[in-house]
C-alpha cells in the first residue's frame, strides 16, 4: 500500500519550463526527469504542426551565458541549466540554416523560418 503514494509522487516531480516559440507565445511546460530532448522538441514542434521538425532544435543559456543546444539524445533535465530559482528558459529556434528556402516542403516549416530571421 505504501507504493502507491511514492509512485504517485513521482508522477508529479519535474522542473517548472518556460518554452519560447518563434511566434512570441511561451509554452510553460512540467518538463519530467526521464523526459528526452527529443520527445519535447516533438512536443513543442506539434504546437506548429510542423513536420520538417529536423532543421530546429531548442537551445538555452548556459552559466557563463554562452547559447547551448539541448542534445536530442539526452534528458532534458541532463543538461547543464543556470542554477537559478523559477523555470528553466527555453527557445524554438531554427538550428539548421539551408540554402535556398525552395527546399521546405512545408508551409509552417517556411513561416518559421521567416520569423526567426525577423527575429534576429
């Protein structure tokens, strides 16, 4: 019987993240420690119906405030996050530039490409 409540508990354990996409919305996420990178860019890629997901990835700043890419093969709580109270930050970004924008099939993998140039 007392299983049950430790297994229940750790449903609920995670670290608070705050995901931000290319169109300004933020997507604030429970991310679970046995959650893969790969699965959130999943996650994240379907709030676009996005199916060229292979050029983006999601990125963070580091301690020394250098840009980091999460590693798709990896935890996402494996990383190394700044140990700073309230939720890890998170982007959307294009990860993957191409040469010529004739190559993306997809119109929502076009559209995020436009906005990520228009962000920077």
């Amino acid at each position: 019987m007392s299983e049950r409540p430790r297994h229940f508990s750790k449903m609920t354990e995670g670290r608070r993240c705050q995901v931000h996409l290319l169109d300004d919305r933020k997507l604030d996420l429970l991310v679970q420690p046995k959650l893969m990178a790969k699965d959130l860019l999943d996650l994240v890629a379907s709030h676009f119906n996005l199916k060229e997901k292979e050029y983006f990835g999601i990125s963070y700043t580091d301690e020394t405030g250098h840009f980091s890419w999460l590693q798709l093969d990896r935890r996402v709580l494996e990383h190394e996050f700044p140990k700073k109270s309230g939720p890890i930050v998170l982007y959307f970004c294009v990860r993957f530039y191409i040469e010529s924008i004739s190559y993306l099939k997809d119109n929502a993998t076009i559209e995020l490409f436009f906005l990520n140039a228009k962000s920077c």
